[in-house]
C-alpha cells in the first residue's frame, strides 16, 4: 500500500467519523434510545450533563482501549494506540453534531423517531465508509476483537453479547443513578441494534467500488470479514 493510498485511507476514515458522530447526535436528539455501544455514554451523560455526551464517549472509548491492552497485553500493537486521537475526534464531532442537531425540532414522538431512523441511517453511512477506508477498527469494535481472539470465539457472537452486556449496564447505571427509573436507553436502543449493521450492509455494497476506484484505482480491498467487525458505534 502507497503512502498516497494509506493517506487517503485515513482521510476518508477521519470523514466517517464525522458521520457516524453526526449519527450519533441524531439518535441522542431524538432521545429513545442511542445504539447500544453508546448506551453507557449516554446514561452518564444523562446524569452527569456538566460533561458533554462527546466527552463521555472519550471517556468510554478510552475505557474500551485500556480494556484491550489488558486483555492483550504483550500481543497488542502500539499502531492501535491511534484508537485514542480518533476516539478524541469522535468525541468532539459528536458534540458538534450535537450543537448542529439542537435547530431541529423534536418535542413530539413523531419526530424523535424520525431523527432516530435518520440518524441509524447516517451512522451506518459513516460506518459503512470506515469499513472501505480498512485502516483501524474503533475501540469498541477492537475490544470485540480482543476477546474474539482471546477465547477463540466468532467475533459475531462476542458482538452480541457485548451490546447486550453495554445495554445491560446502562441499564444497571440508570437505575442506580435515577431511582429504579430506566433513563437513557429505550426502544431506540433495540432499534438501532437491529437495523444499523443492515444500513452499514446496504451502503458498503453501494459505494465500496467508486471508492475502492478513488483509493486503489478499482482494486477492491474491503472483506466480508471487515464488514461484519465494522457494524456499530
């Protein structure tokens, strides 16, 4: 791979960010719930709103990262230390995308659930985009890996049972911080489990050729393995 090509690779990686942060926004506009790897993020957001949601996902994404290094020790390689600059921007695109979002109206459930599918679609976009760009999982997806590769176990299966266990815990937290009540993770929650890896499918198929034909001059480097590490934020 060139220099030109790895650049370019990061370039699109840093857009997709920026969409898939934007996601994000929209799903924690509408307020019925964010996707399940954000679903702890954004109860402690809830509760501790003196931190934007953005700088919760620094922390969470942080989190995960530390969770890899501990989990891989000696066989964790330093290049997935970029985790925490990109975790960083990811923070700080969600919170722009936050500002951006609050000129749009959502006081009814109509248009929360309008912004909740808009932004499922959105994320997937800019998932879908890190998927082609093939350079760096995010630190939730790496952390799946982590364990995948730890116990040996389809890294499909340890996927769900760790949005499970994210949706658990925020759960836990909720009731915890909110006198029993659930606050943070709701239908949308589900919702975006279920739909964002179909959004991310069907826009990868769409666009990885124009983009393999940009980054690699047509040669098409995405894998069905990637897709399937590359399904949530």
């Amino acid at each position: 791979m060139t220099k030109t090509e790895i650049a370019k690779r990061y370039i699109l990686f840093i857009i997709s960010l920026f969409f898939a942060a934007l996601g994000v926004a929209f799903t924690k506009h509408g307020e019925l719930g964010v996707s399940p790897i954000s679903s702890v993020a954004n109860v402690m957001n809830h509760k501790f709103d003196s931190l934007s949601m953005g700088t919760w996902l620094i922390i969470w994404n942080c989190v995960l990262i530390v969770g890899q290094i501990v989990i891989l020790r000696k066989k964790f390689q330093l290049i997935q230390l970029l985790q925490v600059p990109l975790s960083f921007l990811f923070g700080w695109f969600t919170d722009i995308g936050m500002w951006i979002v609050s000129f749009i109206p959502a006081n009814s459930y109509p248009l929360r659930f309008i912004m909740l599918i808009a932004g499922i679609v959105i994320l997937g976009f800019g998932i879908s985009l890190a998927v082609i760009a093939n350079v760096i999982m995010n630190s939730g997806e790496a952390f799946v890996k982590a364990i995948s590769d730890t116990i040996h176990k389809e890294f499909g299966n340890v996927k769900i049972a760790f949005d499970v266990i994210c949706v658990i815990l925020a759960v836990a937290l909720s009731l915890v911080f909110f006198n029993f009540s659930i606050v943070g993770t709701r239908e949308g929650t589900i919702i975006s489990a279920f739909l964002t890896g179909i959004v991310v499918k069907f826009f990868s198929k769409k666009l990885n050729k124009p983009f393999n034909n940009i980054l690699v001059n047509g040669k098409c480097r995405t894998s069905d393995n990637d897709l399937e590490q590359l399904t949530s934020v």
